[in-house]
C-alpha cells in the first residue's frame, strides 16, 4: 500500500467544536465539516493536522487523532498592525511547522490568499473549499475589506483544487472564475437521530443570529402561525454591529409568545432539539449546504426553505422549497396538518441523508482526491 498523504485543516475557529468545548460559544458549519472530515481521516490512518486560533489550549494537542497547531489569540494584537503580526506571522509559522503535504482552507478570506501563496512557495498542495454559493459570487463574498477580498481572490485562482458542495456551485466556479472544481457533498456525524415522542416544537430554526441569515423572517411566520409552537436556536456572530443586531433579535422573538427563543446551544447539546421537532425552517437568501438540512433531514424532518442546494433523490426534491413569506406560511401549515404528506417528504429526506452524506461516502472520496493528487 502506498503511503498516505499528510493533510493540514486550517481552520482558525475550530478547535471549540474539535474539542467539543461547550465554554466557548462558537459553533461554525465549515467547521463543524473539517472536524468531522479531520478525525474520519485520522482514523484510517491520514497524518492529519488542524490549525486553530489559541483559546487557552495546551500545546501538541492531539484530539481523535487530530494534531492541533496554534496560532494567536483571537484579539490577539494591535489594531491594524495585527493583521502582519500576529495573524500572518502566526500563520505562517504555523504552516510550515505543520509541514504537511496537502493545506486545506474552507470559506471565503483572506487566509485563502495566504495558505495559497505559502503553499506555492514551499511546493506543497492547496485544496480551497466552498462554504457558500456567495464565495463564488466576486464582489458578494463576506469580507469586510479591499485587501482581504484581493487576497481571498488571488488565492482561489491559485488553489490546487477547489472542491464544492453542488453542481450549482460548480456552474459559478468556471463562469466567475473558469476555475474547475470537484463537487463533494458535506457529510454529517450522525451522533444522535433518536426520535422523541414528545414533539414539543413544531417548527425549529438553528442558525447564528446575522443579516444574511434573516432570522427576522422567522420572527414574522411565528407572529403569523400563532397556533403552533416555535423555537428560535444561535448566538451572535463576532463583532459589536453583530451583537446589536443578536440582541434587537432577541428583543423581538421576546414579544412572540409562542416563539421560543435559547440563544446559544452548544453542538454537543443540539440534537436533543432537533429530535423534538416536527419541521426545520431555513430563512436565508444564500447558503452553501447548511448542516442543519442533515441534522433534520437524517432524522426524516422535512426542512422548508428559500433555496435548494440541489438535493434530489429519485426525480424528487429533497426538503421543501418555498418562493415567498406567504409561500412558507402555507406550506408550513400544509405540512403540519396532512400527515401522509408530511411522511412522504421526512421519508424522501432520510434516505436522501443516509445514501449520500455519511461521513463513510464522503471520506471515501476525500481519501481518493488526497491520494490523486500528490501522484
């Protein structure tokens, strides 16, 4: 057998969710998928490496397998001058103590520039991955300046292979950039999809609590649907304008009566909401593939939606995909009263979750790619 390849996750906000510490309230999707890849790969044998922001963890930290690397504190330095000492600097001394043969990146930032441009200079491999149908979208992508987004831009024409979530993706991929990808579904660590008979909430939303998340939406079908139950599950995104915004949505989901609002739950205590309801709803205009589809959809709960990551499942749409308010009002309500539909759909979801996103398929085709490409 040839030897495996040595693969490195950067992933600067992943180490709460890696080390399933509940004290810190970051629960991110892109991290939540390198975490489940990371310690998939590390139990067939991957050297796999991980690097993190520094929360306080020790040193040559080794989690299920998974070495974790710091870099600086997360408010670690001086305004401005922080973005060369301590992030690069951090990083990049990070990167090359790694010394893996193969850096992967997910999400939109500048850190895709770097780990590029460091993986060009050392003649190591790149794999960007895809976290959003906005990374692919120039000018759209969730970064905050000129430089990074310059950055972010030049390291995703220079990555190795980008891997995306869709077919959908892969169609933006080539017409904004003509950068070929390979599409690899997310995955979902079926931990808990145990049923409760108890099925205290009618409809759950889980997100972290931003604009581009809409969770204002969800406030209104709450005001709108008063004869069932609502729960409303995330905490706010870093930054003072994002805490504003947490705190005016609590005050709001506060006014609702039958909404339920919990802020923050950690990962590790979310199943047992999610085994409690009878619908998801998604809220936002963008998404990658968000995995609270496949945390509903594993356990046979249809999920009702403004977008549709191209889940289909023998001619079928898997999960409900709705065009307007009204539209989500009625299908919700749809839903709730017509139990033969209601199974149907949960049906089609399950198996959908269970043929294609179980961290076994998806390592699979991890471990192949990885294998491929340092041939």
């Amino acid at each position: 057998m040839s030897k495996l390849p040595s693969i490195c996750f950067v992933a600067p906000q992943a180490y709460p969710i890696l080390a399933s510490n509940t004290s810190i309230n970051i629960v991110g999707g892109a991290e939540v998928q390198q975490c489940c890849i990371a310690k998939n790969l590390a139990k067939r044998g991957f050297i796999t490496s991980m690097i993190c922001l520094d929360y306080g963890q020790p040193n040559d930290l080794v989690i299920d397998g998974v070495r974790v690397f710091k870099t600086h504190k997360p408010d670690g330095g001086i305004p401005v001058l922080r973005f060369i000492h301590p992030r690069i600097t951090s990083l990049w001394q990070a990167l090359k103590k790694v010394d893996a043969e193969i850096y992967y990146q997910r999400c939109a930032s500048q850190q895709t520039g770097l780990v590029s441009f460091f993986c060009r200079h050392v003649k190591k491999k790149m794999i960007f991955s895809v976290a959003s149908d906005l990374d692919l979208i120039p000018g759209q992508q969730l970064i905050r300046y000129k430089r990074d987004k310059l950055l972010y831009e030049w390291g995703l024409k220079h990555a190795d292979v980008i891997i995306v979530q869709n077919p959908q993706q892969q169609i933006l991929c080539k017409k904004n950039y003509n950068k070929g990808s390979v599409v690899i579904r997310s995955c979902y660590e079926n931990s808990s999809n145990n049923q409760d008979d108890d099925k205290q909430i009618d409809v759950l939303w889980v997100g972290t609590i931003k604009l581009i998340k809409r969770p204002e939406i969800f406030i209104e079908l709450a005001q709108r649907m008063p004869e069932y139950s609502f729960r409303m599950i995330g905490g706010s995104s870093n930054g003072n304008n994002h805490e504003f915004y947490y705190c005016k949505i609590k005050e709001q989901a506060s006014k609702v009566s039958n909404l339920d609002f919990w802020g923050f739950v950690p990962l590790t205590e979310i199943d047992k909401h999610f085994n409690k309801a009878r619908l998801f709803v998604n809220s936002s205009k963008w998404e990658g593939f968000p995995n609270t589809f496949l945390q509903s959809w594993i356990r046979g709960i249809p999920t009702v939606a403004f977008i549709n990551p191209d889940a289909i499942f023998e001619g079928e749409q898997v999960g409900v995909k709705v065009n307007s308010i009204d539209d989500m009002v009625h299908k919700i309500k749809e839903l709730l009263a017509c139990t033969q539909k209601y199974e149907l759909i949960g049906n089609i979801c399950k198996k959908y979750a269970e043929q294609f996103h179980s961290p076994e398929k998806i390592v699979d085709e991890y471990s192949k790619l990885f294998t491929s490409i340092i041939c």
